[in-house]
C-alpha cells in the first residue's frame, strides 16, 4: 500500500466519552475513515502509522442526517467508522497529535 493512500485513509480519530471508556477497557479506539476503505486497508494502515499490534476490525457506515435551517434543508455526509481492537501491549497516544 502506497505511503500517501495510509494518510489519506484515516481522517480523524473519535474521541468521545463512550470511545474514551473503549479504550481504556477494552483496548479499542475509533477512527473516522474513508467511505471506500476495507478491513485489510484500515489494519494496514493503523499498524503502520501508530506502530501497534492490531487484532480486529469493526467498521459501520453513518447515515448523514438531514437538517433544516431557515434557507431550506440539506443533508449532512455520510462517513464510515473503524472500531480497532489492538494487541495486549500496543497503545495509542493522542495527546500530542493536532
């Protein structure tokens, strides 16, 4: 896999108070990632850029909300998200990342 297909395919982590209690029990954080990315891609991927141990992939596709305001309504994106399980021993840090 290309270097610039791994930035590209993980846009953001979800850092939530329910993804926060995931992570500190289970060992399992979440990621917003591209809509077009598989399971192989997206454990490939984490592995490599945080340096960790991946055990499984859990993905699920967000259907975008449709909102209304005083100009007519519209429709939010639809995004896909990775619940990644990670090994005994890897952790990831997001303290220092922007």
């Amino acid at each position: 896999m290309h270097k610039e297909k791994l930035y590209t395919l993980i846009k953001s982590p979800m850092i939530t108070e329910k993804s926060a209690r995931a992570a500190d029990l289970n060992k399992q954080y979440v990621f917003k990632v591209d809509l077009d990315s598989n399971k192989r891609e997206i454990k490939k991927a984490v592995e490599e850029l945080f340096k960790v141990e991946v055990l499984k992939v859990t993905t699920s596709i967000v259907k975008g909300k449709t909102k209304r305001n005083r100009f007519g309504t519209y429709k939010r994106s639809d995004y896909k998200k990775a619940f990644v399980t990670l090994g005994k021993d890897s952790e990831i840090q997001f303290e220092g990342i922007n």
